[in-house]
C-alpha cells in the first residue's frame, strides 16, 4: 500500500540536464533519480535476504566505479538482486544545482524501481528518453526513437524502495535516542555472527566468479570482458549488415536472360555482377536495390551490371 501522504506530494525527475525546477519553501517533493546519477545491475546472489546482500555491495562493484565515496543500495524481485551505487554528494549538489533545497525532498527513488514498467520510450529532454531494456531502466538518445512521448510522473505510485541520502538532517527525539541505545548492543553481537557468516559467502562467491571465468576463458577483469563483449557485437552488427544486403540482392526477380554472374566481398564492400541485362533493365535493378537503402556505384556495360557496395 502507498502511503496518502506520498500521494499528495508532487514528485519530480531529477536529472543532469533537467531544467532547474520552481518549488515553494514550504513545499517537499519526491524525488525520481535519473540513470545518469547511480549505477545498476541485476545479479543472482547465493543469499536468501536484502540485508545478507548488502555487505556484499561494495565488492560487486569494483570494477564498475571509479575512485570516490558510494552508497549502495539493493532490493529483491523474484530470485534475482537489483543493486545500485550512488554518490550522496553528486546527488546534493544535483538538486540544489537546479533549485530544490535538499530539505524540501520527502524521498528519493530509483528509477528503476518505479518506471520499470515503461512499455515504450519516455523524452526527459530534447536528447534523452528512459526506456526499459532487458529489465533495466536507462537513457537512449531520442534519435533512436520515432514518436517517443514526454515523461509524464504526476500521477505515477510510488514504491516501497525509497532510500536516504547521507547528509540529510534527520531529527530523533530522546525517546527514540534511548530505544536506539537500548538495542545497540544486541545489535554488535548479531552482526559480529553475521559478518562471519557472510565473509564466508562472499569468498564461496568469489572463488565461483573466478571459476566460471577460467572456464569460460574469461578475461580477469570485468572491464576486460566488457571491451570483449564490444567487439564481439561489433563483429555481429557488420555480419547481419552484410546479410541482409545479401538477401536483398538474392531477392531480385531476375528475367530469364539475366543471371547473377559474381557477389564477392573484399572488406567493406560487396561487389555484384549481373549478365545478360537487355532493353534498359538496368535503371529498374538499380531503382530497387537504392530503394532498399543500399549505397553503391553502378557501371552498365555490353549488358552486364556491374555494382560495388558499400557496407
């Protein structure tokens, strides 16, 4: 359930490029973080709760952050782990840079947690639209979409996935203070057995990270792996590209004199030769392939169409 209290606040997105917002003094608002101020995976964790998963943060992104101060943060869906990192610093400065006073903001959510839903792209500016892919809420440029709509949040619900920024004021009365101080103690013995329970995880988990990357010929680092796994796409991108330039030349309906005498490809260009080409066929060849979007030149000589591609 959501609280009413929440729903009467005006929520806003916060993000680098927002523009700067107008909100009363008296006023609070809720606050939507942007992708583009904290980090996100989505993980399987050989633990059972949130709170056995967050001593595990730090060490899950080492080779993600670079050097500075972070929170981390975490919750559950299904069996998977959705963890984050934020500098509270960054984020500060961020709201005060574009007009809200840190003591105005009621609470601060992902927007994972609360646009995971998006079906479709959402504009936050005239570069950027969020959008969902393979479960994780990101910013896409807007060229990548034809009709991507405005981010509306004005009537959206929030979650229960809400965190405190560091260097907030937060004000305890004494009642408080002394139930704090009462549990303290209890608390440095639960966690002392926790530690050792879960120091113990962390290493079952690294010597099987570093299993599955020996076995799988792995590089050491993650960065490693991510340049890895950039090439690999790239490598993929040129083979479909080259594909379905392929398939649109093997699509022509070629009449009974003509034949597809040669299709060789010599690095980024794909060079065809079609024989046997009477009564101008020629021009009509060379309109369907440009109306597939293929670039190339086309030389027409004693019947034969020779065309160089490029890819």
């Amino acid at each position: 359930m959501f609280s009413k209290f929440n729903k009467q606040l005006e929520t806003v997105f916060l993000d680098l490029h927002s523009k700067n917002f107008t909100v009363d003094e008296a006023a609070k608002v809720n606050v939507i973080l942007s992708p583009s101020l904290y980090w996100v995976k989505k993980i399987s964790l050989p633990v059972k709760n949130v709170r056995e998963a967050r001593t595990l943060l730090p060490s899950l992104f080492e080779d993600t952050l670079s050097d500075g101060v972070y929170s981390y943060s975490t919750y559950k869906v299904e069996d998977d782990f959705y963890i984050f990192a934020y500098d509270d610093k960054h984020i500060l400065e961020t709201l005060s840079a574009k007009g809200i006073n840190p003591a105005q903001v009621a609470s601060v959510y992902f927007a994972q947690s609360e646009l995971y839903t998006l079906s479709e792209a959402k504009k936050i500016d005239e570069q950027n639209s969020v959008c969902v892919r393979d479960d994780i809420v990101v910013l896409l440029p807007n060229i990548w979409f034809e009709n991507s709509t405005d981010l509306d949040i004005s009537d959206i619900e929030l979650s229960k996935h809400s965190l405190q920024l560091k260097q907030f004021t937060h004000i305890v009365n004494a009642k408080s203070f002394t139930m704090l101080v009462s549990v303290f103690g209890i608390l440095i013995i639960l966690l002392g057995v926790e530690y050792f329970i879960v120091n113990d995880k962390l290493q079952k988990t690294l010597e099987s990270k570093d299993e599955i990357f020996v076995k799988n010929g792995l590089k050491p680092t993650m960065m490693q792996n991510t340049s890895m796994l950039k090439s690999y796409k790239k490598t993929h991108q040129k083979q479909t590209q080259i594909r379905e330039c392929i398939g649109e030349i093997l699509s022509l309906k070629l009449q009974n004199t003509e034949r597809l005498t040669s299709l060789k490809l010599k690095g980024d260009t794909l060079s065809v030769t079609i024989s046997g080409i009477k009564n101008a066929r020629e021009k009509s060849i060379v309109k369907f392939l440009s109306d597939k979007k293929l670039y190339f030149k086309p030389t027409f000589q004693n019947e034969t169409l020779s065309m160089e591609i490029d890819l």
